[in-house]
C-alpha cells in the first residue's frame, strides 16, 4: 500500500507541472540561501585541532609596571579585549617555561623574513615563521614528516636550528626530505632538522594578531624564539611597553619589556586546570610585590573554545546572515505550502471519489506528505548547484574568511537532510487538510 501512495504521490507532481516547477524552485532558492550561509559558518566555527583542542589554554599575565601611554588599558573577560590580550613578556615566558607548570607550555610569536636555500640561489620573500620554544610542535599537533622538532637544550643553547614544512622544502631544494640541508633566515644560516607536513589550523587561533582565517596564509617554517631573535628577526606584532623602553626617535622597542609572545599550555583534567589557575594567581601577586606596581594584578586562562568566544573570531555578519537566511527559507516554506494547498483543492473530487472508494484518511495523508516530500527533495537536488554557485560568489568576495567558504561532504548530506525536514513541514498542513476531505459532498458534485 505504501507503495501504491508513493506512485500516486509521484503521478500527482504531474498533475500541475507549473505548480511543482514553481515549488521545486522555491524550495531550491531557499535551500541554497540557508546551505550557503550555514556552510561558512559550519566552516569559520570548526575545531581547529579535533582530539587537542579541548585540553589547550590560553594562559596570559599583566605585569606591566606602569600603564603604557602607547596602548589603552583595558578590562577582562571580553569587555574591552582585543587580539593582543594574547600577548606577554619575554621575561614572563621564561619564568613560566623554566617553572614547567603545566604538562607542556608554548611561547611563540609570527615573524616575517627573507629565507633562501643555503647556496643562495633560491629565494623566497617575506615568509612567515613562527618563533616559539620547543614543546609547541609535540604540544599544537604539527605532524613531523623526517627529522625532528629542537629539544629544550637547543633552546636554551639558542641552536640556529629550523623544522620547514613540505611545501617550502620543495620550492628550496627540489625536494621534501631536506633535512641536515641549510637554509638563510635573514641574515643568519640555519640548519634544517626537520620537515613538516604543512599547518594551517582555522582559525589561526594562536596568533590572532597576525591573522583569523586565511586559505593560503600559514608559518611555513619554526624555529626557537631564541634563536630568531639572535638571528635580528622582530616579531609581526608587539602589545604593549613600557614607557621608558620605547625610543620615541626610531619607534624601535625593547623586547624585553614589551608583550609580544602568546602563552599556551595544556593542561588534561579538571584539577590540573584549577591548579594552573592558582599558580598564575600567586605569579602575577609574586611580580606585583616584587616591581612594585599599583594597579590590579591581571590574569587570564582561557580553553581554547572560550578564547575564540572571547575574541569573537567568527564574524558577528556570518551568523546574521544565517538568521536572515533561515528566514528566508521560511518564508519560501509558507510559499510551497500555499502552492500544494492549491494543487491540492483542485483535486478534492479526486480525493472524495477515492474516499468513497475505501481509501483511508491515513493512506491520503500519507500520499500527499510524500508529495510533498518530493517535491523538496526535487528541490535539495536543484539546491546543490545553486548552492556551489552561492558559495562561489562567497570566495570573490574582498574578506579573507570567505576564501574556506567550500562544501564539505558532512554538509552535502545535511542538504538533502535539510531537504527532507522541509518536506515533512511543508507538507503537515496540505496533506492533513487532503485527509479531511469529506467523500459524499465531493462524489455529489462531481
């Protein structure tokens, strides 16, 4: 029976082929809408490292002596934040890497120079590195692909040494092992201890300062932060200094005594958390005391989903359009509702005749909810198209987010998912107002 209701159902598509052209399309239009928007958001909130992410922590202290002219003073817990909230001083990396706090611990910071093969025939301009200590590639994930990553004593020792992912290994040697191969950074030579596969988590939560999300941006080499700086390389960005470090004639800073690296540490349960809570509690009143300074002593640790929260990474645009989208789509659902109300009265003789005939009213609710089932899965089918264009248009747009705006197969099912819950919706009120559909008043108009 259930597959007669179905051949009927398909039959009745038929039945006003403008109608169900024009509701295919509508369902399409307002499919596609809401599969675009929902994509870019789908993509831009995504967990940047399944399986790490959760036990990842923004740690950050303020011991700023004085409140620096050259930046705002600003408040926690997103009141007044912005990227550079991510940023402490060298000196406080060091006491917190050598304290070793917490399971592992990162200091790092983006930096832009010239590097070329060790002949210096091959260059390649303005390349990111990302300066940081040494448990950041075992601690962030990086997958190591020959070689390995420096150890803390190289650290320590400033050892000019560098881990290059695959793809700039390529460009600077012909190929992929280059490891024991040397390489230039600036002005200094490096030697190569190891190649990575290529990085590029989205977003690119770890330096904000530098940027959110990008589809070609990513540090394409690391090395120790000791080294770099032995090496004359800046970092991209600085926060916050002290007065008295900045050099008014030649805006150059001492690094010493400004906010430029991000802190993360990891940290796995509940109780390691609240332990390196308190320890970043006793650390900032430790260097309160000790230098002196007046005002509150500031600290934050925040997972790694709050850092993102809090620094609003997804752009407050992206989920509007997704709100105004979804409505969109409901408006298109009352439409197709209306057309297959219409269709559907111009068949009431139909209906009755068959009624009379011993049809139930289940087995007519059921024909006509296929209907319209049908007709939005005719309607997911047409989406899809429409939807790789909208999607399209998305990555021609002037903002760097919209460059990961790609149709993933998780998303691709949940088109046709969407589809068929539309389906179901629209076709609630047609098919029950079919069911009641009385057959002796229709057989006798008839």
């Amino acid at each position: 029976m259930l597959w007669y209701c179905t051949r009927l159902a398909i039959l009745g598509l038929w039945h006003s082929p403008k109608s169900t052209f024009l509701a295919v399309v509508t369902v399409a239009l307002g499919l596609s809408a809401s599969m675009t928007t929902l994509t870019l958001l789908y993509v831009l909130s995504a967990d940047p490292l399944p399986g790490i992410s959760q036990n990842l922590y923004m740690a950050w202290v303020d011991t700023m002596p004085s409140n620096p002219s050259n930046r705002d003073d600003y408040a926690l817990n997103g009141i007044a934040n912005s990227a550079n909230n991510q940023e402490i001083k060298m000196s406080d990396a060091r006491v917190l890497l050598a304290e070793h706090g917490a399971l592992r611990q990162a200091a790092m910071a983006d930096m832009n120079v010239d590097v070329s093969a060790g002949s210096g025939e091959r260059k390649k301009k303005d390349q990111t590195i990302l300066a940081a200590s040494s448990d950041f590639i075992p601690m962030f994930g990086v997958r190591i692909l020959y070689g390995r990553g420096w150890s803390a004593a190289e650290e320590v020792a400033r050892t000019p040494v560098v881990v290059i992912d695959s793809k700039l290994a390529q460009q600077l040697f012909g190929t992929i092992n280059a490891v024991d191969r040397n390489i230039r950074i600036g002005t200094k030579a490096f030697r190569v201890i190891g190649v990575s596969a290529p990085y590029e988590p989205q977003p690119h939560f770890y330096g904000l300062a530098s940027w959110a999300f990008s589809a070609d941006s990513r540090e394409s080499l690391y090395v120790p932060y000791t080294a770099a700086l032995d090496a004359n390389i800046s970092p991209v960005d600085t926060g916050r200094c002290d007065d008295t470090d900045v050099d008014k004639s030649t805006t150059r800073v001492d690094l010493n005594h400004c906010t430029w690296l991000s802190y993360w540490v990891q940290l796995d349960t509940p109780a390691q958390v609240a332990g390196y809570r308190l320890y970043l509690a006793r650390y900032v009143e430790d260097q309160k005391i000790q230098n002196r300074f007046t005002r509150p002593a500031k600290f934050q640790l925040l997972g790694l989903s709050d850092w993102l929260t809090n620094q609003n990474v997804v752009p407050d645009n992206v989920r509007l359009n997704v709100w105004l989208a979804m409505s969109f789509l409901l408006l298109c659902m009352v439409n197709v509702a209306g057309l297959l109300a219409a269709k559907l009265f111009q068949r009431n003789s139909e209906i009755g005749i068959r009624r009379a005939l011993g049809a139930s009213r289940n087995w007519i609710f059921i024909q006509h909810l296929v209907e319209a089932s049908a007709v939005c899965a005719l309607g997911g089918v047409l989406a899809l198209p429409l939807t790789f264009l909208g999607l399209w248009i998305l990555r021609q747009q002037d903002q760097r987010f919209t460059d990961l705006a790609r149709l993933d197969p998780t998303m691709f099912g949940g088109l046709f998912l969407l589809a068929l819950v539309v389906g179901a919706l629209v076709g609630l009120l047609p098919a029950w107002q079919a069911s009641a559909v009385e057959p002796g008043l229709q057989v006798k108009n008839a």
